[in-house]
C-alpha cells in the first residue's frame, strides 16, 4: 500500500533527518520495516518533502524521475547518515571512522550534479527540480555543523533522528501530537493498571 506522506513523517526538520526515519522504528528488529522498499516511494517522499521542507530547500522543488536506479545511493546515504548522526547523539562524539563511509555515499549522490549553491540558495537556484540523491547529499554534509550537531535528538518514542530547534533546547519528543501523546497513553495505561492490581 502507497505511504501517506504526511507532515509527522517530516519531523526530523531537515531532508536528510527525515530520510533516515523512512525507516520506521529502528533498532527494533521484530517490528522495523523500510518505507522505500518499493522504490517508488522515493519519488513521492521527494515530491512531498518538496514542500514540508520548502524552508531548508528555499522552494527548490525535488524530483526523483527515475527511483530504481537511484535506489542504492539514495539508501546509502540514508544508512551511512544514520549511522553517523545515531552515534554522534548517543556518544556526543562524531565517529571519524565513520566519515569516509558517509562522505563516499554523499559523492555519489553529487556525481551527476550540475547545481551552484550559495549561502541564499544552498540547493541551487535552477528553474527544474533539483536531483533527489544530490538535495539528499547536501542536506546530509550541512548536518555536520556545530549548530545542528549540538540540537540534534533521538525520539525516545519512536527512534527517529531530529533536530531540536526550540528556544531552550529541550524538545523530547520528533512529535508531541503523535509520540508525546502516545508516550502520555501509556503512563496513564500502566498506572491504570497498577491500580487495578494494587486496588
Ligand atoms: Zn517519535
């Protein structure tokens, strides 16, 4: 069935973010499973993300015209981002054993790219869509600045990376209105339960 690419699944804040949380619940074998495992849903998760992240593209439209045979770059980027971001939020350290890995994949992605970026226009300023792989591949190398790695967070609820753009820095939760409620339901839940034991 065709994913509904809503708004909470662009959480993450930025394109490369949400990227890695197409794959839904990771670390969690039994349960996790990869949104793009039909590949034409990187067309449409590009169409959509064309506009829940128009602000960090400045309007520039993505396209993924042919999402077979950029599969495997678009999926390399995505792990090797994954990996690299997870451990840099878990430890609080980037991995450079881990670099080589995530800049290789991010050169894949640039190398049928023509775009001149800017500080004003840091996708390009062409009229056609820009590339999925290359947009990727550049949201992905911009994660690697100070003022993004140190806001970047880890949903206790559902797993996935986000960016922590809130003025004191404390957002828990990739959604308040989906994990942040559903996390409430449960504490409710287990102490309902507990009362029921307990009473
Ligand atoms: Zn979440």
């Amino acid at each position: 069935m065709a994913v509904s690419w809503t708004r909470h699944r662009f959480s993450g804040g930025m394109l490369a973010l949400d990227t890695t949380n197409t794959v839904v619940l990771r670390g969690d074998a039994g349960r996790s499973f990869d949104r793009f495992d039909d590949p034409a849903e990187i067309a449409r998760f590009a169409a959509a993300a064309s506009g829940f992240r128009a602000d960090e593209l400045r309007g520039r439209v993505l396209a993924a015209p042919d999402p077979k045979a950029i599969a495997g770059r678009v999926l390399a980027i995505r792990e090797a981002t994954d990996r690299l971001m997870r451990r840099s939020v878990v430890e609080g350290v980037l991995a450079t054993v881990d670099m080589p890995h995530f800049l290789n994949a991010c050169a894949d992605g640039l190398t049928a790219s023509r775009e001149r970026l800017s500080a004003e226009a840091p996708f390009g300023v062409e009229s056609e869509p820009l590339a999925f792989e290359a947009a990727l591949a550049v949201s992905a190398l911009s994660l690697l600045s100070a003022g993004i790695m140190s806001r970047l967070r880890i949903c206790p609820n559902c797993n996935w990376l986000f960016v922590d753009r809130s003025r004191n820095g404390s957002r828990l939760w990739c959604d308040m209105a989906v994990c942040g409620n559903r996390q409430k339901a449960r504490r409710h839940y287990s102490r309902r339960k507990e009362e029921v034991v307990n009473g």
